[in-house]
C-alpha cells in the first residue's frame, strides 16, 4: 500500500489485488491503486499512475455502455465529492463513489479469440471451458462467436476456479445465469466493435456484476487492460501470441525469469515498469481519443 493510500482515514471494508473500497455510510469509495497483478500474485513494485488509466477508461465505458445495463456509479468525479474527501488529494483521477451492491459472486469472462490457457485447452480436447469448438482454430483464431467463459468469484487468495455454466445456474439460480450470460455477450460486443473501429481487438475480457433495488446492475471496473487482453488490429497475425496492450507484458516477463508462482513475486525492472505503463496508455488513447494526462 502506498504512502497516500495509508494517509486515507476512512473505514476500509476490503482491499482487492489492485482496488481498496472503503465505506461512506450510505455508499463505497473504490480507490484504484497502482498496484498490479499477475498470476494471482501482487507484486512488489507499484505501476506509476497505473490507478488513473484504470478509473479514466472505466468511467469512459461505464457511459459508453449504459444503454445496455444500469452500473453502480453515483460519480467519479472528484471535483463533485463530499466536502469531506476533498482533502485527499489522492483521491483525484482514481476513485470513484458507488451504490452498496450486492456482488454477484461470479466473474463474467467473454472470449472472442483463442487465446492464453484456453489456446492449451483447445489443442488437447477442442474446448474451452468445456464448450465445444470447430476443428482447425489457431492460437488467436477469432471465433464464430463470443463464449461465455464464467469462474468462480474466490476469497482469501484463493485462486478463481472456471466453472460451467451449468455450474453457474447451480450457485446463482438460473435466471440470473442467463441473464449474466446474455448481458456480458450484449457488452463484449458493443466495445469489441467500437475497438475495432479505433483500431483495437478486444479478444476477451472479465465483468462484475451486482444486485441493488432487485436490479442486475454493472460493478467493479470494465474493459480495462488490467480485465481484458487488447491487441492491435496492425500487428495482428493469427497462428501465434500477440503482442498485448494490457499486462500480458509483464506475465511474459515473469515466465521469462522463470519465477515460480509460489514463492514472493519479484521486484520488477525500470524498463519493463515503462513498457507496461506504455501499452495501458496507448491503450487509453486510443480508445478514448483522449491524452493521458497526469
């Protein structure tokens, strides 16, 4: 945790691999800190201003997205906070106060490519996540349709397990399954065609979802490089790994150094920091059209 985080002085409920949510009475403050993970592990080393990126794309799509479903937002804009706040300077570009959902306690992944674990998976038995797919897929293969690809939502650094839909309806109820099924669909579609247009494959990403009011409404963060894998659309070649507009950066460096996923993630290089806040800025702008300023 960093120095400013520390300086906060308000009830923290729970500290995430990279967002802290504290409790504001009738409402939460999500904070998105430069912490990063990788492989279920949060490293040592912070990522400068990688909290910004994060706040700044999610709110982007929170308003890109809302015709589809309703999110938990109340403001993300600091200039608008409660008198109370404003003296965390801190606070500014990263957070966000939010409605008290009720998580839904399963993570939505939709794939549109063939790619990472799954890409092993399809070589052995011709699925992913048991879902049956067409002969003759390369690694990063787009495919015939986005899948649903849920996991179960773990505590206690405990690793996500994937699950089957069937498995979903058994946890959730099958109404809600359904429903969080054909809304993570809904939404992977609308952003991956408006990326294709800025030039970005959006080859799979991870939603979150709350009840508040008996509604089914939009939590957590959404379509950033810390949820999603983004390629871009001139550098894409099928048959092979992509170079990666998100954290995939760093998970190839620590395969690199042939860390072992179980003992203290290491400390992270100068330049593999700068390259990774490259691609989450690039990613930024061209998405949003926007200059990443600090």
């Amino acid at each position: 945790m960093s120095n400013q985080e520390e300086s906060i002085n308000l009830p923290l409920v729970h500290k995430g691999k990279v967002r802290n949510v504290y409790d504001l009475g009738q409402s939460y403050l999500i904070l998105a800190s430069d912490r990063i993970s990788a492989f279920d592990y949060v490293l040592p080393t912070l990522i400068p201003n990688k909290g910004k990126v994060l706040h700044k794309l999610s709110m982007f799509w929170f308003d890109f997205v809302q015709g589809i479903v309703p999110n938990h937002i109340i403001t993300g804009d600091f200039n608008t906070f409660p008198i109370g706040l404003k003296k965390y300077e801190y606070l500014r570009d990263r957070s966000m106060i939010v409605k008290k959902a009720n998580r839904v306690d399963i993570e939505c992944i939709v794939r549109g490519y063939l790619a990472g674990s799954w890409w092993k998976e399809y070589q052995k038995v011709q699925t992913v996540c048991g879902i049956k797919l067409p002969e003759g897929l390369k690694e990063s293969s787009k495919l015939p349709e986005p899948i649903f690809t849920p996991s179960s939502k773990e505590e206690g650094g405990k690793h996500d397990e994937n699950i089957s839909f069937e498995e979903t309806v058994r946890i959730v109820g099958k109404d809600t399954a359904e429903r969080l099924k054909k809304t993570s669909i809904e939404l992977y579609k609308k952003v991956s065609t408006y990326a294709l247009s800025k030039g970005i494959i959006l080859a799979d990403t991870k939603l979150e979802f709350g009840f508040y009011d008996n509604n089914l409404i939009l939590i957590d963060e959404i379509f950033t490089p810390d949820s999603s894998r983004f390629w871009e659309v001139n550098k894409y070649e099928e048959g092979k790994p992509q170079d990666s507009l998100d954290k995939q950066y760093i998970r190839d460096y620590l395969e690199s150094i042939n860390w072992d996923k179980s003992s203290p993630a290491p400390v992270l290089p100068k330049d593999v920091l700068e390259k990774t806040m490259g691609k989450y800025v690039g990613a930024y702008e061209k998405l949003t059209g926007e200059i990443f300023n600090v």
